[in-house]
C-alpha cells in the first residue's frame, strides 16, 4: 500500500487536500517555497478563514511541511501532486511558469531511479499535460483537478459530485481510486478520460456555471424591469429536472479566482483551435451588462449612503478577486456616492490598499 504523498504547492487548495489526505491515514509531505507560511504550518500556528483548515492542522500527525524538494528523493516518495497557480494571461490563457519552474528544480534534486507518478490538480490549458509527458518520459503525467468552492474546500474534497482523471497510466488510477474511495464520504461518479479530454472538462463544468449564473440574471433583470417577482420564475424555472436550482440564483454577477478566469481560458484555446463559443462569449458579456443595470437600479433609489454587508466575491470568504460586489461600491462611489462596507480587519486594509479613501468602513 501507498501511504507517503508529496503535495507541491501547498496555499489553501493544497492544504485543504493535504489534510483530507492525512486524517484518512497517509503519511504527507507538503512543499512550498513560502518560508514563513511553511513556518506557520510547521509550528501549527496558521492562521486561515478556509472552514477546518486550522482545526485539521492542530490534530495532524503525519504531516510535514518543508520547503525542501529533495525530501521527495529521501523518502521515496513515488505519488507527487502538484497543486501550483497557474495565473491568467492577458490574452486569457493560463501561465504554467510555477509548473515549469517545479520540473526545472525536480530534475536537479529528484533522481529517476524510482518510477514516479506526477498528478497535476492545477488548472492547466488543454494538451499542456500531454506536452509534459511528451518532455519527461520517465515520468507519468496524470490529470486530477478538483471542483471545490472557496469557503467550503475541506467539506467539498470530501463530498464530491465527480472526480475527473486523465489518464497517465493503469497504476496512477488504480492509486487515485483507492485513494477517493477512502477520503470521499459520497459516492462520486468517476470519469475516466484521456488528459486532454479532461482538462477541457475542467473548464467547461465552470463555463457552463458561469452561463448558469448569467442566465438567472438576465431573467431577474428582465422580471425587475417589467415589475414581475424574479424569485419565484428562477425558482420555478429551477424545479424542472433538466435543470435544477444550483447556481440559478438572482443577485451578483460571476466573480472570483475560478469563474472568470477559466472561461476565458476556454474561449481563447477555442479561437486558437479555430472553434467557436459564442455562449461563453455572451456569458461575459452578460456578466458586464448584470453590473450596469445593478448600479443603475441602484442609482435610482438615490440614496446618500449605500450599505454593503461583505464586498468579497461571495459571502463568508476573504477573496476579492474579480469581485463584482467590490465593482459596484467602487461605482456607486464614482457616481458620487457614499459606501459603508462592513468587512474584517484584515479585508478593510486589503480594499484600502486598492481603492485609498474610497469607503467608509464598520467592523
């Protein structure tokens, strides 16, 4: 039986997996470059708003936290998952340069003596894989991305509705299958695909979420024109099976470090292999015109002081990346408004540094 794992990249999505990963019995090691970050974790001391992370890490036994690669070499280490940013470009595709840097640094410090098994669990443009197992054919490349929300990464690796993987080979499977089968509390359907195949499903499942979200907002839009009750056409729309009511919900526009970003991604691998999503395309578009009819909405009540319980990209997280919430105070200021925002210590000094003197914020 495997029972030692190397996570590479261990921010919040690897750390969160990291210890799923050693509650069920394996032993892990987690690497990092962040010197003072491994520090926190090795002393147990991190702080985190991710649900469990600091509860999980408090009772861990198995876990080691080190900035050093070569411990992949000294422990024998065969199964590595590397769980590495990828950012967006700006042409919308994603950068693998901290993918690139890792097997840079893993062929100095890493001999191939052992058969090793690398799972990508970032998300990587379509054929970016293949491309690295075409490069490193001592080693087996698989795909394993994850569909986790922000705010609940923990309870999400745990209750998955699928899980996706490109296939390297036959034992990489078989290992991430035994590995599911005791670390997931669901009962998640497992699909089987080539990696390309997979690293477009990855994109897709958040495109099409993205369409979901654009969708319930354009028939709010439509319904709060025309004086009809929004809640209750998306609610209805939403009972019918082929449907469902996940996602189908007025109110912001997409936002966030997965939504946006990856339906970009799709869209530009679409023009370079010369195919069209125009419904990607539209859901963007969308996603622009939701946020001007929200100010404009808005606008109209004319009031002094505006009031914003959170301006992150979804309630109970810390991020504000891509945050529409954040947009639309920004605009309302613009537009001469005053702002309240009542966020965290530590969420007020980010929104600071963006945005100086624009809002006035409430614990």
């Amino acid at each position: 039986m495997i029972n030692k794992i190397a996570i590479v990249g261990i921010g919040r999505l690897g750390l969160c997996f990291a210890l799923n990963l050693e509650r069920i019995g394996y032993s892990i090691f987690g690497i990092d470059t962040n010197k003072s970050y491994i520090e926190q974790i090795r002393l147990k001391q991190l702080k985190s708003n991710e649900p469990l992370v600091e509860e999980y890490l408090k009772e861990s036994k198995n876990f080691i936290a080190t900035t050093d690669l070569s411990i992949i070499e000294k422990e024998n280490i065969q199964f590595v998952y590397l769980i590495l940013p990828t950012p967006s470009t700006q042409d919308g595709t994603f950068s693998h340069s901290f993918i690139e840097d890792f097997f840079n640094e893993f062929k100095k410090s890493v001999s191939s003596k052992l058969q090793r098994h690398l799972i990508i669990g970032s998300t990587v443009m379509p054929g970016y894989c293949d491309d690295l197992a075409n490069r490193y054919n001592n080693l087996t490349i698989t795909y394993n991305p994850e569909f986790i929300a922000q705010g609940s990464i923990i309870h999400d690796q745990q209750h998955p509705d699928q899980i996706l993987i490109g296939e390297g080979n036959e034992e990489a499977t078989l290992f991430l299958k035994e590995l599911y089968s005791k670390m997931c509390t669901s009962n998640p359907a497992i699909h089987l695909m080539s990696r390309k195949s997979a690293e477009i499903t990855k994109l897709a499942t958040n495109c099409y979420l993205t369409m979901k979200i654009s969708f319930a907002n354009s028939i709010g839009d439509l319904a709060r024109t025309v004086g009809a009750e929004e809640e209750k056409i998306l609610n209805a729309i939403g009972t019918d099976s082929r449907i469902g009511n996940k996602y189908l919900k007025y109110g912001f526009g997409f936002g966030g470090p997965c939504l946006p970003r990856d339906n970009q991604a799709l869209l530009a691998y679409s023009n370079e292999a010369h195919a069209s999503l125009p419904l990607s395309e539209a859901t963007v578009q969308v996603n622009i015109e939701h946020l001007a009819f929200q100010l404009k909405e808005l606008l109209k009540q004319n009031h002094d002081i505006y009031y914003f319980d959170s301006v992150t990209y979804k309630k109970d997280t810390d991020i504000l990346e891509a945050s529409q919430q954040l947009e639309l105070a920004k605009l309302l200021v613009e537009n001469g408004k005053k702002v309240v925002i009542k966020n965290s210590k530590l969420i007020q000094q980010e929104i600071e540094s963006l945005f100086p003197s624009y809002f006035i914020f409430e614990d």
